[in-house]
C-alpha cells in the first residue's frame, strides 16, 4: 500500500481518538472506529476506481 493512501487513515484513527477523548470517552475506542471507518471507505473508493 502507499504512504499516500495510508495519511487518510492515520488521520482519521487520531481524529477518533481525539474526539473520543474530547467528549469524556475512551481514546482507543475512538481510535478503533476512526481506523475502521477509514479503512472501509479506503476499501469503497478503491471498488468503484475499478
């Protein structure tokens, strides 16, 4: 996979966690479904490029 296509991912995993944290939850469960979420939209777009 390329670095370029892992950004979003990695991103989004942070943001979760963040946001998670932010409003009193668990940085790892947020983390968790931001990594999750990205990495079935990362898998969405790739099936319609094709």
């Amino acid at each position: 996979m390329e670095i370029r296509k892992l950004k979003p991912c990695f991103f989004c995993t942070v943001s979760g966690g963040f946001r998670s944290a932010l409003i009193g939850g668990n940085f790892w469960q947020g983390a968790a479904t931001g990594l999750i979420i990205s990495g079935l939209n990362n898998e969405m777009h790739k099936l319609f490029e094709e």
